[in-house]
C-alpha cells in the first residue's frame, strides 16, 4: 500500500511534479493559509473546511491517540488530488507561495477539527439518547451508509496499513451545502478505496520527497 507523504518545508516537489516552493500561481487544488478574503471563498480551502467539517464526528468519537490520523488523512487527501494539492504561505517580501510541510497542515487541520467541538459532542450525545428511545439502530443506519453509491464503500474511523484512517466521504456534499460555499473540487483521492487497490509505482525518486 502507497505510504503518505512526508512534505517538509525543504521539499522541492510532489510526487506528481508539482513544485512546492517558490510558486509564482496557486491552484484551485492548493489551501491558501492565513487570513483575508482570499482563502475564505478559494476552491482548494472550500474542499479542505468540506473534509474537515464532514470528518468532525469521526474526529470527537475517536481515542486521542488516533484523533491526529483524521488531520494526517485529510491532509494527505488534499496531497492526492491532481494536480497535487499544497498548503501554502505566501511569502510577503518576495511575493510568492512556499508549501508549509505536513506537521504544520497537519496542525492546521487539527485545530479546524477542534472548532466547535463542544455543540457537536452534545448533539451526538442527544442523537445517541434519541436512538435509544426507539429510532434506528446502528446496524440499521450503517447499512443505509454503506448501501448509498453502489460501490464499494468503507465504514469511516478504520486503521490502514500505511497508518492513515478511513474518512468520511459520504458527509461532504452536506458539509459543502451547509457552508453555502459552492461545489467540492472534483479530482480528490478517497482514500478509502486504497483498502482495495494496489498502490501505485512511484514517479519520483525517494531523495525529491526530502
């Protein structure tokens, strides 16, 4: 199975080519870091804050040890899509973009699923107390998750060789309807599917991953 990559700040590219420091022109892949209007309505953060949102569940459900493979999972996402997608930092004295590596995305992601931990913890817990008192049973509702797209679909929350974790997919269009942000940017990897495919060849040699 493919492992994830380990961007540094010292990387020179993704596995695709796609540079990674010194970008004069971002895509509609990349997550603009910092503030302003820009990274509110660009492509690339509406698809991230989609991930995150639709993972928040997964993320407050989970132990603490395997809370950060959500962030890792969705960064790691983001990496996939193609072209390949970046974290970047714009660099104000020079004018361009530097990719940040993935600790620093990883902490990002984190703390996006932190936010509003709280309200969401006490509407599972109401939702659980309501199940109890005669509504749909797990079972029930997980077979009603996996039977929708016809395909093979993998129950979010579960441990992968490569040392990611299974997300969930099936909540993103809600996340991006509820946000009024517009469509998710086609071309991102499930992951999920990886429990059933070969992992690809590599494109670039080992040292270019820094």
């Amino acid at each position: 199975m493919e492992q994830p990559l380990r961007i540094t700040p010292g990387t020179k590219a993704l596995p695709d080519g796609t540079p990674l420091s010194n970008v004069a022109e971002y895509s509609n892949t990349d997550v603009l870091c910092g503030r302003g209007g820009g990274t509110n309505h660009h492509t690339g953060n509406n698809h991230w804050r989609a991930l995150v949102a639709a993972n928040k569940r997964l993320y407050i459900s989970l132990p603490k040890k395997q809370k950060v493979l959500v962030a890792k999972s969705i960064v790691y996402a983001v990496r996939s899509q193609v072209p390949g997608g970046r974290f970047l930092q714009k660099q104000m004295d020079d004018n361009v973009w530097n990719d940040i590596g993935d600790l620093k995305a990883t902490e990002k992601t984190s703390q996006a699923l932190r936010e509003g931990a709280p309200d969401i913890r006490t509407e599972m817990e109401q939702e659980k107390e309501k199940q109890e008192g005669g509504g749909a049973d797990d079972a029930a509702l997980e077979l009603m998750a996996l039977g929708r797209g016809g395909g093979p679909v993998y129950k979010p929350g579960q441990i992968l060789p490569n040392g990611l974790i299974t997300l969930d997919y099936e909540g993103v269009h809600t996340a991006t309807q509820r946000s009024g942000r517009g469509p998710v940017q086609d071309g991102t990897m499930d992951i999920n599917m990886q429990l059933a495919a070969p992992a690809p060849p590599p494109q670039i040699p080992g040292p270019l991953l820094g």
